[in-house]
C-alpha cells in the first residue's frame, strides 16, 4: 500500500508541477528537506516569488503566516484557519519530502498558488488588511503557534493536502481531476458551501471567442459542437467533446478561465453560457465549508477529518 501511494503522490507531482520541472531541474535529498522543516526555530524557508523572480528567505512561522494569509480569509474563525495552518504545513512538507522537487539547492516552493501555494510578505499583509493588519497577523501568529509541527498524514507520510476555496456542496475524487485514485482525496460532504454568495458563476462566450481559443477544433460554430461527455455524480466534468476533440474538464477550465471544473453548458444558435459552481479543482479541504463547520462548534481536528478521511495528525 505505501508503495502504491508513493506512486500516486509521485504522478499528482508530476501533474500539478510540470511548469516548474523544465524552469530548473536539480536534485535534494527527503533527509535534508526533513531537517529543514524539523527545525522550526532555526530551519529557513525558501520563497520563489513569481512576479519578481526574486528567492525569499523566512523562517518556518513566518512562511506559514504569509502562506495562510494569502491562501484563505483572515476574517475566517480561528478553527478554520487553524485547519488551513496545518493543511499549509503538510502541503509544504510533502513538497520537500517527495522526490526530486525542483528547485533544490535554489528554493523550496514557489508563491504561485495555481502551482504550490500561496504565500504574502508583510509588505503585502498590510497592502491587503490596512488598518486591520495589526489584529490580523497577531490572530495567524497565534494559529500558527497553537498548530506548531503538526500535520495530517496517510501511513506516517506527510498528504498531499490540497484546499480550495468552495465545492458545489461535495468535494471531488483525485481520480475525477487528476486521473489517479489517492484514498483521502475523496468525495466528502460540504457543508455550509451551497451557503456561499460566490457558489454559482457564469461565462458567456461567442462561437468566434471560442473558435480563437480552440486551436485545432475545428467547427466551433454550431451548438452541437461543445458539450460535456461525461461528469461525476456531484457534477465535476470529466470530459467535454470539442469540435473533433475531446479535452477533460479541468484543462477546459484552465482554458477558458472558468473558477471550477463543475460546470454546465448551454449552447444556442449565437452564444455558449458556462455555469459555473464552485471555486476551485474540489479536491481536499473547501476553506468556505471549513469555516461553516467551524462555526458550528468543529474544531479544526475535526475539519480536518472530515476532509481527509483516513488520515490523522502527528506532530515532528
């Protein structure tokens, strides 16, 4: 089992970090990365921020801080960001851990939150939260404080914990995005995310704005000319047909910029509309349900669960 999930976690690398694997390729070692990240009082974090090209040092709180800034609300309720600590150290964790990780000797992850995740400066905290900046950053310190060295793991292995912003109302399986099965990247409950003002969104397209971005589908002219194929039980496209090709849901959203791969089409004789629920590739932890629950009188162990079922926490 631990080799099969070494193999699964090694093919979502590939695919979630293909961009980043032909910008530099250079070779670490999991033993250093594990001393690194071990070593929160004295262990530095190695930041590439993408707008500037410009390699970032901080310690390991501070890189959390700046991680869940960007990543989720800090208005959200302490639990959720809780959560959403403990998700950012795993999944920072699983970055040094795995084999072969590209930046090596140069960075360790990126702040591009469509490739790792996100991370901000305190420049950019106080750009984003003004006059709250204070209450803010001392609410992540102390999340981060209270959730130090914790993180989820399958099999005494740091997860792959993926996040998004909010579901249609049921995460998605790994198998549905990515092609692989990872037994705690499944379908689960969301609850609280049909609650969210920003669960439906539309995208409207003219058959000549789709004949520009579809290079090689031919014919996109007509109404029967794009439609979905096949999709999961709680909506997520699996495969959309294209003029003479087929593509999968998630590259069609990329494509089209669409905020989530759950979508419906309806096509008539001079447009084709995207419905849109939810925000993000469905996987892991929906931070909108997260901070539902969190209200609700979870705490963010019990999140966390919920949304990685078959894990648990361990601490370094």
């Amino acid at each position: 089992m631990k080799n099969y999930l070494l193999s699964a976690l090694f093919l979502c690398f590939l695919i979630a970090f293909a961009p980043f694997l032909t910008l530099i390729s250079l070779e670490t070692e999991a033993e250093d990365a594990t001393v690194q990240i071990n070593d929160r009082a004295d262990g530095k974090i190695r930041v590439l921020q993408v707008s500037s090209s410009r390699i970032l040092e901080t310690d390991i709180t501070e890189y959390l801080i700046g991680a869940v800034a960007s990543e989720m609300p800090a208005s959200f309720s302490e639990e959720a960001l809780k959560a959403q600590a403990v998700a950012s150290y795993t999944y920072l964790k699983w970055i040094l851990m795995t084999a072969d990780n590209p930046p090596a000797e140069l960075w360790d992850i990126s702040d591009d939150s469509n490739t790792h995740q996100g991370f901000l400066t305190k420049e950019q905290m106080k750009e984003r939260w003004g006059e709250k900046y204070d209450t803010y950053y001392s609410k992540l310190k102390r999340v981060i404080e209270e959730t130090e060295n914790e993180y989820i793991a399958y099999e005494n292995e740091p997860i792959l914990a993926v996040f998004h912003a909010i579901s249609s109302g049921r995460t998605s399986y790994s198998k549905d995005v990515w092609g692989n099965s990872i037994p705690y990247l499944i379908s689960v409950d969301a609850p609280g995310d049909k609650l969210s003002p920003e669960l439906i969104s539309t995208n409207t397209f003219t058959y000549e704005e789709l004949s520009a971005l579809f290079e090689g589908a031919d014919g996109i002219d007509k109404k029967d000319r794009i439609k979905i194929i096949s999709s999961a039980e709680n909506g997520y496209v699996k495969e959309v047909s294209v003029g003479n090709s087929t593509m999968s849901g998630t590259e069609l959203k990329a494509l089209l910029k669409l905020k989530s791969p759950n979508f419906t089409i309806k096509a008539t004789d001079s447009k084709v509309e995207f419905t849109v629920y939810g925000k993000g590739h469905g996987l892991g932890m929906s931070q909108y349900s997260a901070d539902f629950m969190a209200r609700q009188g979870y705490n963010y162990k019990e999140i966390l669960e919920h949304f990685y079922p078959g894990t648990e926490l361990l601490t370094d």
